[in-house]
C-alpha cells in the first residue's frame, strides 16, 4: 500500500511537469512561428490577416499588438480561452471585431513605435476622457447628453448614454456608471486610424535622384480613416464626401484636403449645413480655403505657433497678428481666427488705403 502511495505522489509532480513543459513548448512556438501558420491558421482570423499584409504593420507579428496568452495575466489567459471555445461552439460573429477594452489595450502598445504621436495627442484634447466629456456640468447644463455624443466622443463603447452616465437630464449631478470607464480616452487612435489599412513600409529615396526625395514619395496621410459607430467600420478619408457649408445661402468654398474631411465629421454644422453653427470650424473670411491642417498640428491640434508660418510680426498693415484675440474658445473674440475678415481690422477705406502705403 505504501509502495501505490509513493508511486502516485512522485508520478503527479511528473505529469504536472510534462504538462507544463509541452505548454511552454507550445507556447514558445505559437509565438515564434508565422501567423500564417498560428493566428491566421483559423478562418474567421483569415480576413484581418490579409489585410494586415497588405498594410504598413505587415512586418509586424500579431503579437506585437494583439499581445499573448499571458500578456495581461489572466485576463488575457481568460479571453485567449474563450475564442477558443467559441471558434469550436461556432459562436462565430460574421465580423469579429475587437471590443472597447481590448482596442484601448492595443492602443497603449502603439506608443512603443509612434512614442511621439503619442504624446503629442496625449497633450491634445483628443485625449479627452469619459469623466472630462460625459461630467461636464457646464456643458450637460446647456445641452441634454443624447445618443449623439457618442458618434465623436466614445464611438467604441458598446453600450448606450443610459447605460454609461445618469442622470439624462440638464439638471445633474452626473455620475459614470460604470467607474472603470472614468479614465479612459474617448477618441483612441483608431478614431481616425485603421491598422490593418493598405500601406506602404519605409523606403529610401534614390538619392541621385533629388526629385525622387520630395516630388515621388507618396503622402504619408493617405491612410487616415474615420470610424463610423453606426457602421461600426472605418471609412476611408479619401472616400469621406466634402462638407457642403452655406453661409446667408450662398456656398461656402472649402478646401479639398481629406485629412480635413476626418476632421468635419466632428467638428460639424448643424443639419442646416450652417457655416459657424454647432461645432463647425471651417476657416472663412481671409483665410477661406485653408485646411485645418494649415494651422493645427495633427496629434497635439496646437496651433500656437501657427501664424507666424504666414504672417511675419511687422506685416504691411503694421499689425502684429500674434497679439490679437483670436481664439475660438472666447466667444467675445473680436478676431475668431476661423472667419476673421479684412473688415474686422480694417475698419474703413481709409485705413486700407493708409496700410497700403
């Protein structure tokens, strides 16, 4: 009897160790082999893995953003699990896509590579969080939260506004109803960027070919997408329609820059397509046609140091314009630099022609 006893207790410890030795194994090889030959091995993978090749992360291994098994502990041994479980259930979305949280995780590993996109939109206010957007008293005073805040600010939050803040109502206080949500970023980068989208890697000019430096290298925005909640998919900046802007029923002219066509689908008009109503940026006056991207730096937005690209401090109108008040957000701003016009400075004829002296 003893003899059984011994056996078994030195045959358990041996089998415990077998097993964790061919995981090991097993996972040393999931993560080193091709996907091809892991990840894109299952079908319903296979789609977002051809996209992927096509894209300009194709040298990346799925892992790098996608993380392992055990890259969250077990959380992510937990998650790992249950595609497993489903792909052999057939609980099998016809699109799979990733949720809120694992989008936001895979976001924190772009930074690794694009370290100062990344800071730079952290000191943006597009990293806006949930409690700065949806507890904003002074702005939930003015305006009830509706199904429509979360088309810009949460657009891949699975839920509905009842489900994320209460109460919907203009009176408040306000609360988040799910706290874990407090901190996180209303518009991720994939608010207006796909990953797997077609592009191209880095590739060295040709040197002894100055044009092929500049005039040959194709744009590196072209990329750029917006995600429709609705649609719950990316739309291509290029395939965005131009915003049509009306201003005392005449048609307001625009620039044609797609990065600009990201940038409408937020900072919009209102269904009246009125220039300067709800949210609407769109530059007018003396700087009609510009882009946004003219004056505002894409991550960060800053546009601080904008206006000395165009005008010099002693202008031909003996104007400094880095002193005046220009900003969007004081309402009283005689000068909003978004449809600033030549008679908000130049009260007369006789002050024209006096700076054109």
């Amino acid at each position: 009897m003893k003899n059984k006893k011994n056996s078994k207790i030195i045959l358990l410890p041996a089998i415990i160790m077998v097993v964790l030795i061919s995981f090991g194994i097993f996972y040393a090889y999931w993560n080193s082999a091709s996907p091809e030959q892991t990840c894109a091995s299952c079908h319903e993978i296979k789609s977002s893995f051809n996209s992927l090749s096509q894209s300009s992360h194709r040298e990346l291994h799925c892992k790098e953003c996608h993380g392992t098994a055990l890259s969250n502990g077990i959380h992510s041994l937990n998650e790992k699990g249950e595609m497993i479980i489903n792909h052999f259930s057939d609980k099998i979305p016809e699109i799979i896509r990733i949720d809120e949280k694992q989008l936001l995780a895979v976001m924190n590993n772009c930074k690794r590579c694009h370290s100062s996109e990344f800071a730079n939109w952290g000191k943006g206010g597009h990293s806006a969080t949930y409690t700065s957007i949806f507890l904003d008293g002074k702005h939930n005073k003015k305006e009830q939260l509706n199904f429509d805040c979360l088309r810009c600010h949460g657009m891949f939050y699975d839920g509905a506004i009842p489900d994320l803040v209460e109460p919907i109502n203009t009176e408040g206080p306000w609360v988040l109803l799910d706290q874990e949500k407090a901190e996180d970023p209303v518009i991720p980068c994939m608010a207006c960027h796909q990953m797997h989208t077609e592009g191209e890697t880095t590739i060295k000019p040709d040197y002894a070919n100055p044009s092929s430096i500049f005039y040959a290298q194709s744009s590196n925005e072209t990329n750029l997408s917006f995600y429709d909640r609705h649609e719950k998919m990316h739309i291509p900046s290029m395939m965005l329609p131009k915003l049509q802007l009306f201003e005392e029923g005449n048609s307001v002219d625009e620039s044609d820059d797609h990065v600009m066509r990201n940038c409408v689908q937020c900072h919009a008009p209102n269904g009246w397509h009125k220039a300067g109503s709800s949210d609407d940026r769109t530059p007018r006056g003396v700087h009609k046609g510009l882009s946004c991207t003219v004056c505002h730096e894409l991550h960060s937005n800053n546009a601080r140091n904008s206006c000395g690209q165009c005008h010099p401090v002693i202008s031909n109108c003996n104007i400094d314009v880095t002193t005046m008040n220009t900003t969007y957000v004081d309402p009283k701003s005689p000068n909003n630099i978004h449809w600033v016009s030549c008679e908000d400075c130049h009260k007369d004829d006789r002050t024209i022609n006096k700076s054109n002296r």
